[in-house]
C-alpha cells in the first residue's frame, strides 16, 4: 500500500476543514439529492440539463467530502514554538526585506491545505517557503519563483 501524505496545518486551519465537511455533509449534500430528486420528476433523463447539472455538483460534492476527510486523517498540527522566533519554521510568520530594492513583505508558512498567498499564508512546499525554512534573522536567501529568482534578507520571525 502506498505511503500517505501528511497534511500540515495549524489547529485552526484543522477546524476550518472539520467546520467545511460539517456544513458539506449536513447542508450541501442534502441540498444536492433533493435537487436531484426534483430533476428526475421532471421525466426523460437523457436531455435534462438540470440533473446532469445536480449529479455534476453531486461528484464535486462527495470528491470534496472524501478529500476533506483524507487531510484530516493525515493532519499533522504544527507545534508552534512560541520561544524561538529566530529561525524560520512551519507555522511561523517571516518578515523579509527584498534586496537591493528594499521592499518588506510577511508571510506565514502554512501546509499546503490552507496555504492562500493573497491572504499571506503560502506552502511549506513551495519554492518560497522552501528557501526561507531553517534561515534565521539577518540571514540572506535566494528564492526561486516562477517569474524568476531574487535576494531576500530576514528581518523577523514571529
């Protein structure tokens, strides 16, 4: 049998899923069979766009429910340690300095089931978490990114 994957994430982040498969489970897949049931009432099922459009949302449904239920499964909580905001970790958020430009940016390294860039959380798996974990304050690191590579310094860790 193949290896598992973990899932990284902060205890909230593991709500928010157990939260997400609550409201899936008790109120959208209700929601989906009735829609079914009503299609089907309304007779030939070979041209009905209305139930090929309900057993789409069923499938996304169930996928999602069963993807859920796998991330928690195999979470793994990050242990934030509080006492050590010197050296980039998992759970930690990380303020850096773009050289030689000067601008600032922060980002709170998260697992990959609750990374959100546009909210400041990004992968422990991406290029840029990658090349921040394990630096500590002061340090400089190259970060690789699709739109290519440049020189950050650390300014804090917290």
């Amino acid at each position: 049998m193949a290896e598992e994957k973990s899932y990284y994430m902060t205890e909230e982040g593991k709500q928010k899923l157990e939260d997400e498969l609550e409201e899936l489970k008790t109120e959208r897949r209700p929601e989906v069979v009735e829609r079914i049931k009503v299609a089907r009432s309304f007779g030939d099922l070979s041209e009905n766009s209305e139930y090929d459009a309900a057993k789409d949302e069923q499938a996304f449904v169930e996928s999602r429910i069963s993807q859920i239920e796998n991330m928690i499964r195999y979470a793994v909580i990050i242990e934030n340690d509080e006492d050590n905001n010197e050296v980039v970790q998992l759970g930690k958020t990380v303020v850096f300095e773009e050289l030689p430009d000067g601008d600032e940016e922060e980002y709170q390294i998260v697992g990959s089931a609750e990374a959100d860039p546009f909210e400041g959380r990004i992968s422990n798996d991406s290029p840029m978490a990658q090349s921040l974990l394990g630096k500590r304050v002061g340090d400089q690191a190259m970060v690789q990114t699709p739109g290519g590579e440049f020189e950050v310094k650390i300014k804090e860790v917290k």
